[in-house]
C-alpha cells in the first residue's frame, strides 16, 4: 500500500490530502480542529530547512563559477541580471498583490503569535552583516546566513586549489540538503490535510474561496513579468524583437510549464539557447544550469510577494510600507537561495513570512494548489535563463548572428524540431 501511495503523482497526493482534510473538517468539524498539530509538524520540518539550505545552496552557486578572469566578467553580469530581474519581479509581485482584492469573507486567527518588531530600514541594511556567522545559522537569520555564504564563496574561489576540499565540501553539502529538502516535501500531503481540516473544521467551507484569487494574481504577475520585462531586456539588451524571442522559445516554455522543473526542462533550454538563439554552448553551459539554480525569479520574486500580502489578508494582518520594503528585499534575495528542487519555493517563502512577522501556517494554506502555481513560475524562471542568456552573449560578442536571424525568420511550424528532439 506505502508503495502504491508513492506511485501516484506528488501533486495528486497533495491535491488529495487537500479534499481530504477540507472533507474531514466539513463532515467532523471536531475531529478536523484536532488535526491542526499535523500541519504545525509540516511547518516546523520546513522550518528546520531554511539556513542549512540557503548556506549550501548559495555557496555551491558561487563556487561554481570558477575564478577564471573571463569567467568572472561574465558570472558578473549573469548574476546582476538575475537579481535585477528578481527585484523587478518582487515589484511586480507587490503591485498585483496590493491591486487584486485579496481579502477573504472570514480571517483566520494564527496558531502561535509572531512578534512583529520591525526595526528602521537603515537597521536592516546593517544587521545584513553577522557579528557572529554561527549565531545568525543557529537564529534563522537568513539575511545575514546570505551575506556570509557569498563571502564564503567568493573566498573559495579565490584561494582556488588550496580551497578545493572546503569546495567538494560545500557541493557535496547541497546535495544533501536538496534530498532532505525531498524528504521534507513528501510530508506535504499530511501537512495539508492536518491544515485543511483544522481551518475547515474551524471557520467553514467558504474559507477555501479566496485560492481561486491567489492563482489568478499569480498566473497575472508572472505574465506582465515575461511579456514586459523578458520582452524589453531581449528588445533593448539584444536588439531582438519580442514577438519574434518568444516564438522561438515557446516549446520550452511548454516543456518548463508542464513539468514544473527548471533543471528538467535544462537540455530543451540548452538546446533552444544554442541553435534557435545563437548563444555559444560554452556560455549557455554555464548560464543555464546557474540560472536553473539561482534565477528564481517566479519562485523568488513574484510569488512571495503575492503570498506573503494574501497570507496578511488571511489573518488579518495589515502590512506598511516598511513591510513592504523587507518583503521585496527578502524575496529578491531569497532567490538566490531557492534550489533547484520542485517545492522548494515554499521553504523559501519562510524567509519573507518571517521578515515580517506572518504567520508560517499561512504556508499549508496554499501548498495544495502548489502545483498550479508552480508550472507558471517555472515556464517564468526558464524564459528569464533564456532572455539573460542571449542578453549577456550578445554583450560579449558570443551570439552566432547567423544562426539568430535564421532563427527570428523561422516560421513557427519549424520549432516543433525543439520539442520532438528532446
């Protein structure tokens, strides 16, 4: 039986502990509330998470760029792009979460209390930096665990092949953390159902209404996110009209949407990137992977912003102005921070909860439409590798123009190679 319930798909089995638990908690309104505990065990194991996962992840993504001049040239503006796009996105994702009404008919009332002392911003730049690097691991405090693991990979790199083994190390160290974070995330079924049933059980049916509105403000961002942001980057960065990029990479977009993997949808990516926009393989190489692992812009930028203002909603939590500027820079720097690994993104939505005092139950909440939302943001992050990519070889003299032209000229019947090639 254990093996036949692993056997269904992830997503159905969280969509099934979603009907379940709303049922059990609509039906025995009683024995739903009793239920809560199972979701605050789900919270606290993605919780134990975050700060081994954002060190190791961050410090791998750096050490993985090498120390070779031309290589850091690049890896520079690689990376700024993505941030910029992130902080762009976290904008975004701000601004279609304050527009949309995300306000549900009942609040509910959270599990424990968060204390929500918000210092100055000047305080906040400042605390960025650990007085003591152990004890920003040991509290959780995800800014400062961000600030010492660049530090530390930049370091490694520096030292090159006397730092070698603190490399392997911290490498080998992410791949562990990214199979606990598997680990973890099989228990979403039972989170969710634990949560479902407490929240149904407690406040009613109709408290499931407000999700449709979540997906929508989602699926909106993300669009407005590809079509004006990507667009005017590969418009103005690569001199590349829209229309014509995105028609291109439409079969990747459809690959990443569908499966909802960066890193699946990697060899589809590669392929579009090198022989429908011209980029050399051996920058698209290192771009790509680095983007599937770092740029997060659906997952970093536009959805903790979104999730973070309807959680407020949620439970009645009014958010300012200052609120709003930690959440836009908690999610563009989480993004970083945010591996590789489907659902992964709602183990980093903690880091913009906690910033500013939301509670983490709010989590449970929306990890059963997960999967929805998931494939947007995915097809998302895949674009922005795309559009980054061409922008940054076409700076660098490393787009084959031939092939691009030939490429922008296509009709689109011929794209259909890219799908069924890989």
């Amino acid at each position: 039986m254990i093996k036949a319930w692993f056997r269904i798909p992830f997503w159905q089995r969280v969509l099934g502990g979603f009907v379940l638990g709303a049922l059990l908690g609509f039906f025995l309104a009683d024995v739903g509330v009793a239920m809560q505990p199972l979701g605050q065990l789900f919270v606290r194991a993605i919780q134990m998470l975050v700060a081994p996962l954002v060190l190791f992840a961050i410090v791998s993504s750096i050490t993985s760029m090498g120390n070779q001049a031309n290589l850091g040239r690049l890896a520079g503006k690689t990376v700024g792009l993505f941030l910029f796009t992130a902080l762009i996105a976290s904008t975004i994702g701000l601004a279609v979460g304050t527009f949309l009404d995300l306000t549900p008919s009942i609040e509910l009332t959270a599990a424990e209390t968060v204390e929500r002392n918000i210092p100055p911003f000047s305080q906040v730049l400042l605390s960025v930096i650990p007085t003591n690097p152990f004890a920003a691991l040991a509290e959780g405090k995800v800014l400062q665990i961000i600030f010492f693991a660049a530090l530390l990979g930049v370091a490694i790199n520096g030292l090159k092949e006397k730092a070698e083994p603190a490399k392997q190390f911290f490498q080998g160290g992410a791949e562990i953390m990214y199979q606990i974070t598997r680990y973890v995330l099989e228990l979403t079924p039972i989170g969710v159902f634990g949560l479902m049933a407490w929240v149904v059980g407690s406040y009613g049916i109709e408290m499931l209404l407000p999700l449709g509105k979540f997906i929508v403000a989602i699926y909106l961002a993300c669009i407005l996110h590809i079509v004006f942001v990507y667009g005017s980057l590969v418009r103005f960065g690569a001199k590349v009209k829209p229309w014509q990029f995105f028609r291109a990479i439409f079969p990747t977009q459809l690959i990443a949407y569908s499966t909802s993997s960066s890193f699946g949808t990697l060899p589809s990516t590669l392929k579009t990137t090198t022989e429908r926009l011209g980029v050399e393989k051996k920058y698209a190489s290192f771009s790509l992977p680095l983007g599937a692992t770092i740029n997060m812009d659906g997952c970093g930028g536009i959805y903790p912003a979104i999730a973070a203002i309807f959680i407020a909603h949620l439970y009645g939590i009014p958010l300012g102005v200052m609120e709003y500027g930690i959440i836009m820079l908690t999610a563009t720097l989480a993004s970083i921070g945010t591996a590789g690994v489907p659902g992964s993104a709602m183990v980093m939505l903690t880091v913009t909860l906690s910033a500013v005092g939301l509670p983490l139950e709010g989590i449970a909440f929306i990890a059963a439409i997960d999967r929805i939302i998931d494939m947007m943001r995915t097809a998302t992050n895949v674009t922005g590798d795309m559009a980054v990519s061409l922008v940054v070889a076409k700076s660098e003299n490393m787009v084959d123009e031939q092939v691009l032209s030939a490429s922008m000229e296509n009709k689109v019947a011929t794209e259909k190679d890219v799908v069924t090639s890989n």
